[in-house]
C-alpha cells in the first residue's frame, strides 16, 4: 500500500470511529429511559426479522461473546421487551423473541431518535448522505465478508 493509501486509509477510518462515537452518544440521550442502545439494537432485529432466534445467533449478528448477550437478553427479559423460552426440540438451547411492549419500545425508541438522525441528514444535506451510502454499505459488507 502506497503512502497517499494509507493516509486516507487512516483518515477515513479515524473519521468512521469519530462519527461513531459521536452518534451512539447523540441517539443515545435520545432513547427512553431505561434504555440502552444495545437493547434498540437488539430490539430493532428481532422487530426487523420477525423471527425467534437463539442467544448464539444473536451474538453471531452483533459480534459479541455469548456472555455479553446472555447479559443484554436477561435485561431485556427483565424489562418485559423479549420472551425466552426453551427450543422445544434441544432443551439445552432457548429462543428469543421480541414482546408485544418490546416492540411498543423499539418504536417509541425509533420515534424519538428519528429526529435527531433526520436532523443530521438536513443539516448535511441528503444529496450528500445518498452519495457516501453506497461507499459505506460497500465497507460494511467487505469488513462482513472478512469474518
């Protein structure tokens, strides 16, 4: 890799890491109370795919150990927002599933973090924000890819 490459390379990683930061703790302050964003997040797939899944698979999708969900589902278990149920076929695994108030939750969640992500696209400009899309999906999925 050639110096001008690695330099972008850098600023556009240390720009990516910046704007993350900064994201999670706008969207953060956002969320309702008692909310954390690893419980929206976890919340938003299981809205999103509409399906049990299994702790394992849950913490395949957010890169995390099986600990760190098991800690997330329990708070989210305790909170009303998922059910956990043994899997009817091997006992020694259970099924996650998002609750009728888990969902109520992800979509007061979604409510009050749109404006601030919407806020961000007016400002920038949303003919800028679909221009780098593409470049960021493309990114994502070869970071995906590498797993």
């Amino acid at each position: 890799m050639d110096r001008p490459s690695n330099s972008i390379a850098v600023t556009l990683f240390s720009e990516i890491l910046a704007l993350d930061q900064l994201a999670r703790a706008h969207v953060a302050k956002a969320l309702p109370k008692g909310m954390e964003l690893s419980h929206f997040s976890v919340l938003n797939h299981l809205a999103h795919v509409g399906t049990e899944k299994t702790p394992a698979q849950l913490a395949r999708v957010f890169h995390l150990t099986r600990g760190a969900m098991t800690n997330t589902l329990g708070k989210l278990e305790w909170a009303g927002w998922v059910h956990i149920r043994p899997d009817w076929e091997d006992a020694r695994r259970k099924m996650v599933a998002i609750s009728p108030a888990g969902l109520a939750a992800r979509n007061a969640a979604l409510a009050a973090m749109t404006p601030v992500i919407s806020g961000l696209v007016d400002t920038v400009g949303a003919d800028k924000v679909r221009l780098v899309l593409p470049v960021l999906r493309e990114l994502r999925q070869h970071l995906s890819d590498q797993d």
